[in-house]
C-alpha cells in the first residue's frame, strides 16, 4: 500500500483534537495497555495490542461527523467490532435490544470518558476499532492505541483511548448527552456540514453514515 493511497487533503485545517479529549490526554504504555471485553453474562476477556493486531485487518475510508458541524473522510485501519467481539466469545447471532459501553483510559486529573451505543445497529453498520489512521498508528490525542468508530453515530459516541468494552442491557448518558443535551442514541443528522477534507460546506439529506461524499 502506497503512502499515496493514505493522503487526506487539507489535513492542516482538522480541528484539534485536544478541543475533542475532554478527560485529557492519556500517556498510554501499550505494553501493559489491554482491551477488556465482557460480555452479558459476564465472562471478560482481555486482548492486548500485539493480539489485536493478529485479528483479522481493515482499512476503510470513511467519514467522521462531529454533531458540532464539522467532518473529514480519513483512511482507518483496525479491527471490524465484530471480529473483536467472537474474539471474546460474544453470541453476535442475537444482539438486539443490547448496548455496547465503552470505557477510556482516562487520566487521573480529569477521570475517563464513556459511551453506550446500540450493539446491534453497530456491527450491522461495520463498526470499527481503528489502531492507524492514514497509514501511522493514531496520534496520542487521536486516541492511541485504540478507538471505536460507529460512523453512523456523531464522534462523541466514539470513544478514544478506549480500555473496555461491555455488553449491556441498558445504556446510560455519556458526558456530552449529560452536558450538552446530545441524543444518547447519536445518529448523525440531515444537515449541512463543514467538509474539512473537502473545504466547503456539504449536504447530507438522510440520517446515518454520510457516503456519498
Ligand atoms: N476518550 C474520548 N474520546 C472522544 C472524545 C473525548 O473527549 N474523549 N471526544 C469525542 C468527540 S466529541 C469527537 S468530535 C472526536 C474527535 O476525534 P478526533 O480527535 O479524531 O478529532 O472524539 C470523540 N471521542
Ligand atoms: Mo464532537
């Protein structure tokens, strides 16, 4: 793969990411880092990243909406949510009714950063956790070593720097739909959004994952 094939115009003008990292950067020693996964009946696995990095692999370029009106197409390179969850012995056969929480590594300042989603709607949508993005492994502040991506879902469902991952009967709100009265559920919007890879402002007409620019 061609460094080429990873390039995203206009890259200079993303917002930073450190606006976007409301528990603090994490410093995360990817030696002892893990992924927890538990599933509902309460079994937990652990992965660590040389594990992860064994399961099957996908790069997809694909966009990310921010509900505050911003979004960039990147390459991502990590894991399909679902591979991940068999890895765990999850019955990913019957997910309905199901959420998934997502935890962070967070810091010891600011605390961690969670977030449910609906687990079925997640692994129908190709959800992923991405380890790379254009390329190169995530940047500290973009979430290394790991983050979820449901790109059906506003960013903030995302959860960066992510450590566990549960299967759960119920959802709860994370810090934004707490704050700033986000929807829990996170669906991204027909609505007009700043394109910064594209560097103008774009129209999305249907709810969910923007595909078509
Ligand atoms: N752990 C953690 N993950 C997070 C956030 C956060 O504050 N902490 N912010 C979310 C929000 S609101 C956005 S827009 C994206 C930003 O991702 P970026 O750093 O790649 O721009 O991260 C999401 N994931
Ligand atoms: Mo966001």
């Amino acid at each position: 793969m061609g460094a080429m094939e990873f390039f995203t115009p206009n890259i200079e003008k993303k917002p930073s990411s450190l606006r976007y990292y409301q528990e603090g950067v994490p410093s995360v020693d990817v030696d002892n880092w893990r992924l927890d996964i538990c599933s509902a009946d309460g079994r937990q696995i652990s992965l660590n990243y040389a594990t992860l990095l064994k399961l099957p692999q996908t790069t997809q370029h694909r966009r990310l909406v921010c509900v505050c009106n911003w979004t960039i197409k990147r390459h991502w390179t990590g894991v399909l949510l679902k591979d991940a969850l068999i890895a765990a012995g999850v019955d990913i056969t019957n997910l309905q009714g199901l959420f998934l929480k997502q935890v962070s590594v967070g810091t010891p300042e600011k605390g961690i950063y969670e977030s449910w989603i609906d687990l079925a709607g997640a692994v129908a949508r190709g959800a992923i956790l991405a380890h790379s993005v254009d390329g190169a492994p995530l940047p500290p502040e973009q979430g290394y070593p790991l983050r979820l991506i449901d790109f059906g879902l506003y960013a903030y469902k995302n959860v960066k720097g992510l450590t566990r991952l549960e299967v759960t009967p119920t959802a709860q709100q994370g810090h934004w739909e707490e704050l700033a009265g986000y929807s829990l559920d996170g669906t991204v919007k027909p609505k007009r959004y700043y394109a910064v890879d594209l560097r103008k402002h774009m129209f999305t007409m249907h709810t969910g994952e923007v595909t078509e620019w």
